[in-house]
C-alpha cells in the first residue's frame, strides 16, 4: 500500500524545471501563450451575437467571402450616437473597427471633452498659420471657415465632436483581437481639391456664407438630423449650389470611405494556437462608424470595383486661381504696410523681428523674383 501511495504522489508531482533549462522554460512560455489566446478568443465568440440586438442607426454589409460589415450612422454631435456605437461593438464583438477619421484628426482620439471644446471654441493666429503651412493659403483658408462652423456647434451645443469615434476607440480596446483603422481621405487632399474646383467667384461667396453662419441650434435638432448629420446637412445647404464642391468633400468620400470598408472585411488566418489546420480561415466582422450622410453612398459603392488613386491626386492650380492668390498676399502685405507706417519705426521693427513674418516675407518673395 506504501509503494503503491508513493507511486500515486510521484505521479501527481509536477516534473521539476532548471532555470538553466531556456528550452522548457520556452516550451512553457509558448503553452501559457496559447492557453490564454484560446481563452481569450473563446470569451470573444461566446460574446458575439449570432443576432445581435442592433440600433435602428445599423446598416449590415456583407462581402463575397462571407465577412460582414456593420455600419452604424451616426451624428456628429449626438450623445445617442455614442451610445449606438457602444452597443453596436459590444453585440457583435469586431475583428476590425473602422471609423471616419484621417491621421490628420487622429489627436481627437485622446483628447478629453474638456480640452476638446477648448480647441473647438478657439481660432486663433497660431491654428490659422498652421492650416496654412500645413494645405496652403486657400485650403488653409477653407480649414478656418469649416472649423468656424464646428466651433459654431460646439458653442451652441456646449458638447464637443466626434464622441463616437472617441467611443470606439475605448470599445475596440475592450475587444480581444480587435484592430482600429482610420477609414477616412487624408483632409490636406480633400480641401486642396475642393478649392480646386471652385471658381474664384464660387471660393469668394462660399467664404462670405461660412463667415456669417449665426443660426442657433439645439440639443433637439441634433437627434432630428440622426437622419442626416448635423454638420454634414449645414454644409449641404451651404454648397448645394456648388455641386463639384458637393462631388469632392461628400460623394468622393463616400467611395474612399466604401474603399477603407472593404479593405478591412477580410477573411481572418487563425494562429495554429486555435487549431492543428494551418492557414484555417474565417470570415471577418467588422464595424463602420461613419456620419450618417455617407451611408448611402457607401451602400452605392459597395459592389463597384472602386480604384481611389485619382481620388487621392491634387490639380494643379489654374492660370485665375494664381492671379487670386497673388492679389490676396498683395492686399494682405499692402495692409500690413499702411498699418505699420501709421503705428511708428519701432513697431514696424518688433514685427519685422518675428519669425512668422520673416518666413512668411522669405516665401512671398521668393513666388515674385
């Protein structure tokens, strides 16, 4: 009975492992690693829905292989369209999350709401030399004038935008496995082709029109636009007139952001740590936080073979957009002359002594000689 005890012991007795031993502490460290994979990925897709309990907001998408898109349309200012989106990520538990932002606008990401509606409700000279250095004089420009009508919002609302991507962000980062992308155009290219195809006139009255948004907005108006976002339907009715402008910030998008979409719904390679079969795959999940107003060209685009290069080129300026924008930096210097000749010598020589006005003289007349 002894022996027999003893051999029952010895077999319950783990094997003992050297430190000095690197393969069997590897093998361990390899055996942990797949252990906590299985359980984490087991906890994923006990949690994802078969059907999934989705907001009225979600539109399913679905590609050839069998992955599935879930599009939640949301308003840009609106707390219940955060609210879709935490749902939306917690039902049906993401490979992919896909949100309307370029690398550009990424800083939003981890902002707080404090420090965002500062920086919404202040446009201030360095912001402006910024957007100019950043996409040139009229771009720049046209960046200023749309901020305006965000910050317009903002100070109406007393709430900053962009909480849904914010939403997303945490819920992807609550997801095992679950990648973020930024699905949105680069903006640089988006304001640079949309000057591009305004015509001096058009440029001049669609600035007079940002410059004197003033209509107020309540909390109420931002859910009746859940149909169309909110700051997407201003801009609609500003540039309603102006289809190319229309064409290049809306419909252009709608198929780099359909583009974006499609690229994330991929089949999935599993790890052989789920299965001995190698290069096991399955269909993707994915969902889409974009503005309500692309959803419908999203759906439009989704079974064209889409080619955004072009989408992704920058005109060159015309023969008249030069001419207006050397007139521009003329009047802008010639101002700047009479104010210092009436202001005196010596502050004609503190501003000379910035740096942003010495570079900004190095480059104006480097354009002229």
């Amino acid at each position: 009975m002894e022996e027999d005890q003893k051999e029952a012991e010895a077999s319950l007795t783990p094997p003992a492992v050297s430190d000095d031993d690197p393969q069997n502490m590897s093998d361990i460290q390899q055996n942990l690693y797949e252990d906590a994979f299985k359980l984490l990925w087991e906890m994923k897709m006990r949690k994802r829905q078969g059907k999934p309990n989705l907001p009225d907001t979600v539109t399913e998408l679905g590609t050839e292989d069998g992955c599935k898109v879930y599009l939640v349309g949301t308003a840009h200012f609106s707390e219940s369209s955060r609210k879709d989106v935490v749902t939306t990520i917690q039902e049906v538990q993401p490979d992919v999350v896909v949100v309307e932002l370029c690398q550009y606008r990424v800083s939003m990401l981890k902002m707080d709401e404090k420090t965002l509606l500062k920086e919404a409700r202040e446009i201030n000279l360095d912001k402006l030399q910024q957007a100019i250095k950043q996409n040139g004089v009229m771009s720049g420009l046209m960046q200023m004038l749309l901020l305006k009508v965000s910050a317009h919002i903002t100070e109406q609302l007393g709430m900053a935008p962009g909480g849904e991507f914010r939403e997303a962000f945490k819920e992807a980062g609550k997801v095992p496995f679950c990648k973020f992308h930024l699905g949105d155009r680069p903006i640089p290219i988006t304001f640079k082709r949309a000057i591009a195809a305004l015509s001096i006139w058009q440029k001049v009255k669609l600035a007079w029109g940002l410059c004197f948004l003033s209509d107020p907005i309540s909390k109420d108006d931002v859910e009746k636009c859940k149909q169309k976002d909110l700051l997407e339907q201003m801009m609609s009715e500003m540039i309603g007139e102006f289809p190319d402008l229309h064409r290049t910030i809306v419909a252009e998008r709608d198929v780099y952001l359909a583009y974006m979409l499609k690229q994330a719904a991929k089949p999935l390679e599993l790890p052989l740590a789920l299965g001995p079969e190698p290069s096991q795959q399955i269909p993707s999940v994915v969902v889409g936080v974009v503005g309500m107003g692309h959803i419908p060209g999203i759906e439009k685009n989704w079974n064209n073979l889409l080619n955004i290069q072009e989408l992704m080129s920058v005109p060159p300026p015309s023969l008249a957009a030069k001419v207006f924008k050397f007139a521009v930096k003329v009047t802008l210097m010639g101002l700047m002359g009479y104010g210092c000749y009436r202001v005196g010598k010596g502050t004609i020589q503190l501003m000379l002594s910035r740096p942003f006005i010495q570079r900004y003289l190095h480059t104006f007349t480097n354009e002229i000689f």
